[in-house]
C-alpha cells in the first residue's frame, strides 16, 4: 500500500485532518531544505510537498516564483530534488513526499528516468498543474508502474469537469481554494463549500484544500471541511522573513525556531 493511503487510513481513524506543508527544494539551499523537512515533520507534517523551482511557473504566486528564484539559482534541477527526498528519507523522514512540479521538468529529465529515480527515493505522489487530464495518460501510466499516486488539481473554475478528473486520480483530490495563483490572501472562492461537497460526491479519495491558507482562522475553518490542508506560501514567506538567519551558523537555529513557531501558532486549536 502507497504511504499516502496509509497516512489517511490513520488519519482519519483518528478524526483529524491531514497537515501538509509545502516548500520550495533548495531555497535557499538543499542542505537547509533537508533540516526544514526534519522541522516540519517534528511541527505536526503529515505529508510534505516538495516543489521543483520552475522559470515559468502557472499556478505560483509572487512569494514561491521569488524562492524558485533563489533556487534556481543554486543550480537546483527536478534530479536534485528527487535526490533530496532520498536524503531525506535516509535522514529519517517518515512520512509521505509528494513531487510537486511541471511537466516540462519531467520532459526534459525523461519520464521514465524521472520516475525510475522518484520509486527508488520514497517519493509517494507527484503534482503537475500544468498538466490536463486529457492529456495525462502517460504519466499516470509510469505512477501506476511504479506505486505513486498522481494527485489532481481541481479548480472552481473545473466544476463542468469535476468527474473525468477524479476518475484518474489516486491518493486523493487536491482542491484549489480560489481563483488565480498561490498566495496568501484574505478570501477565497464565494461558493467554496458547495464546491467542496460537489468534489466529494464525486470520488472516495480524501480532498485536500490549497491556495491562500496562510493564518490559523483560515486553517481552521478549513478543518471542517477538508481530509488535509496545504500550506505553502506562507510558510514560504516565513523562510524568505528568516534567510538572513538561515545563512548564517550563528542565528541558523534561530531562524529554524522561528519557522517552528510559525508552524505552531498556525496549527494551534
């Protein structure tokens, strides 16, 4: 069994919803993405979104285009970040990873190399925006082959297509909470709970909600009507408010404090 489906299994013998924190690998270097990942799964991380620094992003918004900058400028490639979920399964990372990139990486890494070394380094489940469903078929056959889920973005803007997109969905169904890019914002699509019920009438799969979560009201209200919730750009943020202090040995636990208590006053009850 994937982990991802264990991980919800647990999670929802417990009644509780699923954390799922995304960053940017290699903002603003691999070795400090490695020690957030061990932070983040010590914070309460049930899963971890990894996303691949892209030049041309769809769906980021200001603050993860700025950290993929950052990375890109380490050289960071789609190989060095499956890389790092290796490390950081050897590192003692124990829950699920989730590859969240565009389809372009893949292309120019080779989809079957790309997906050869994703199975060998613990990754769990993968996300492509700016991939269609009509024309996902062949990665959804290289997960199949190697036991990963390949997990959908459905928008509000996607209702006349909820159907065809679940149906070739596994580990569960990532939701989009409003309309445009990631961010932190203040609020989200009008009809966002009728959208929700819509997306889970239509699959057995948990759904997850992102895009814009940023403060604890948010989280929150989400809780109630959510399997997870992704945060990212403002965890994001809060790196990028602490790079002075990552960057140096003498505030580099510091600055990892801080991103530990950013964590804790999001998820506080």
């Amino acid at each position: 069994m994937n982990l991802i489906d264990q991980t919800f299994e647990e999670l929802q013998r417990k009644q509780q919803t699923a954390f799922i924190p995304f960053i940017t690998a290699g903002d603003p270097d691999v070795s400090t993405t490695l020690d957030l990942m061990r932070q983040l799964q010590q914070s309460g991380a049930n899963l971890i979104e990894l996303g691949v620094p892209y030049s041309d992003p769809l769906a980021d918004g200001p603050v993860i285009q700025q950290a993929s900058i950052r990375a890109l400028s380490n050289h960071i490639t789609i190989v060095d970040v499956i890389g790092l979920a290796k490390q950081a399964r050897e590192a003692g990372i124990e829950i699920p990873l989730i590859l969240f990139t565009y389809y372009n990486p893949l292309l120019q890494a080779g989809l079957e190399n790309s997906f050869s070394l994703m199975a060998a380094s613990g990754i769990d489940g993968i996300i492509v925006p700016d991939l269609p469903v009509e024309e996902s078929d062949r990665v959804r056959f290289y997960c199949e082959h190697h036991n990963i889920h390949y997990i959908p973005l459905v928008a509000p803007t996607s209702q006349e297509r909820i159907r065809p997109i679940v149906d070739g969905a596994s580990g569960f169904v990532y939701c989009v909470s409003s309309l445009g890019v990631t961010g932190q914002r203040k609020n989200f699509y009008g009809d966002i709970e009728e959208f929700l019920v819509k997306v889970r009438e239509s699959t057995h799969l948990p759904i997850i909600i992102g895009f814009g979560i940023s403060d604890n009201n948010q989280y929150k209200r989400f809780t109630k009507l959510a399997d997870g919730i992704v945060v990212g750009s403002a965890i994001v943020h809060t790196i990028e408010e602490n790079l002075g202090l990552l960057k140096q040995p003498a505030t580099y636990s510091q600055g990892m404090d801080n991103v530990r208590d950013f964590i804790t006053r999001l998820l506080e009850v």
